[in-house]
C-alpha cells in the first residue's frame, strides 16, 4: 500500500509539469477567490501569475477541506447532513429514520485567510480551523503547478463523562488536533485531483497500545459532468498499528449540484464524523458490509462587506 502510495504522489507531480493547461481564469461560483489578470495578458509583460479557479466548487469536497478559499468579507454558511446506515433495514427506512447533522460557518479574513466555527451533533463536537493558502496553481509564463493550503483545526467532545475508567476527567482529554497539508491540481477544465497528508493528535485514546498521534494520507477529486454538476470522491488511508481495529479508513462518493448562489452535495460515506477527527481517525463504518450512510451537505455564500 505504501508503494501504491508513493507512485500516486509521482504520478500526481508529473503529470502536473507535463500536461497542458487549458483552464478557466475566472471562477463563476459565487464567494469564492477569483482573479481576472489574465483578461490584461500581453499588455505588461510584468503582469501577474494567470490563476487557475475553480478547482473545487466548494471549500469542502466531501468531509475534507478543498484548496478552494473565500475571498475577502465573504461567509459561508453551511449545513451537513448525514443519515443512518443504509444497512439498518426497511424498519429504519434504510437508514432515513436517523440523522446527524453539522452545521458551520467559514469567514474571510483576506483572499488568501479563511477560519471557521463548527458544531456536530456526533460526540457533541465543536470544532474550530484556520486555513492559509499559500501558493496558487497558474499557467503561463509564471506558472505553478499546484495549489498549496494548510489546515490547522481543534476540537472539543463536549459528552458527559459515563466511563469510570476515566475519573478525574480533565478537560485536556475531550481536546483534538489536526493539521493538514492540501496539494491541489486542476489537470483540465473537467478533472482535478488533490492529495492531503494529515496529521491527528488525540490527547485521550481507548487504550495504551493505540497512538495519540495518528497519521494519515488523504486523495480526493473532481469529475465534471457539466458547467453545474461533478461527481467528487475522496479516501484516507490511515497508517497500520495507530487506531483500534474497529475503525476504518474513511471513503465517501458525492455528486455536486451548483444552484446559483448554493453548492448542494449528495453524498455516500462509511463515516458519520464529520469533522477531521471524526472521520480520519474514528470511522466505524465498513462499505463491505453495508456499513454506509446517505447524505447531503448545503452551502450558501453571502457577501457582508460594505
């Protein structure tokens, strides 16, 4: 698995110098960073990079964060909703009888800065990030073969402690972190392709023989189907010997609707997290045995500057 691993990641960097660009320069989803010097190409010979936009339609692909960034003074709020495992049978309605939900706001602080609240009724979870985006995939004669973000993210599990195991509680042990690296690449106007190594710290696990530090290695993409629909997908590959065998690596399938100034996400996942943790290190679901739940996320851009 670790040489699959390693040809992906070759693939993934040399396609990205050797393939041609023939990519959009504006982005047409609202809220999100777009750039427009390509529009000026041939007037300054000095003029800036021509942008890539529009890698992803969302600033989430499924679960996982996307390169995408919101411009300046924009909000995104956002709702995930997640049913239960399609499994469960015909009493359960397949799973529809059940739901969980996250709900989120992600603010603008700068083109390039993004931070987000989050709540999740699983484990009562709220979740906080930062998002610094650092380089921007261009063509031309100043191009960059790939998009670069990094993700900073803490969350607290607010349940009450019902285990005596774990007596005193400290407040310390219901903390998470996560930090990930997201590399990003538009290889045409109907493919794109990102991969996301991922670090997660636990401060309390299950038993001594599991690690607190957890780390994993994300590949997601896009497939567009036409200028307002994509099929998107994505898998973490958690690393053996780290996590308690009932857990699994996460791997979820989607399909993208853009309806005007909404972004709405269909979805299949093994995982009900639906923050970093959550889905990274603790889902519990297996696709081999019908362990899936239906799902769909809401995203809705305003604009509240002046």
């Amino acid at each position: 698995m670790k040489v699959a691993l390693v040809l992906v990641f070759v693939s993934f960097i040399s396609v990205s110098q050797a393939q041609k660009d023939t990519l959009k320069a504006v982005s047409d989803t609202p809220g999100l960073q777009a750039d427009t010097t390509s529009l000026l190409s041939g007037l300054d010979e000095d003029e800036e990079p021509d942008f890539v936009q529009n890698t992803f339609k969302a600033t989430r692909i499924i679960n996982s964060q996307s390169t995408e960034m919101l411009g300046k003074q924009n909000l995104d709020y956002r709702i995930c909703h997640r049913f239960g495992r399609i499994n469960s049978g015909a009493y359960e309605l397949y799973g529809l009888d059940q739901a969980l939900q996250r709900m989120s706001f992600t603010y603008g602080l700068s083109d390039h800065i993004n931070v987000e609240i989050g709540r999740s009724s699983v484990n009562k979870v709220y979740d906080a990030s930062l998002k610094v985006k650092f380089m921007k995939q261009a063509r031309g004669d100043k191009k960059r073969p790939v998009s670069m973000v990094y993700v900073a993210n803490m969350a607290v599990q607010t349940l009450k402690n019902t285990n005596p195991q774990y007596t005193p509680y400290y407040f310390t042990n219901r903390l998470y972190y996560t930090h990930q690296l997201l590399i990003s690449r538009k290889f045409s106007d109907n493919f794109s392709l990102q991969l996301m190594p991922t670090i997660v710290h636990r401060n309390l696990v299950d038993s001594a023989q599991y690690k607190n530090t957890v780390i994993s290695i994300g590949i997601a993409g896009r497939n567009k189907i036409s200028r307002k629909t994509a099929i998107t997908y994505e898998y973490f590959y958690v690393l053996p010997n780290q996590i308690n065998p009932i857990y699994h690596n996460s791997l979820s399938l989607g399909f993208d609707i853009e309806t005007g100034g909404h972004v709405f996400q269909l979805h299949l996942t093994n995982s009900r997290g639906m923050n970093e943790k959550g889905f990274i290190a603790e889902t519990d679901g297996d696709w081999l045995k019908g362990d899936i739940h239906f799902g769909f996320n809401i995203s809705r851009v305003f604009y509240i500057g002046r």
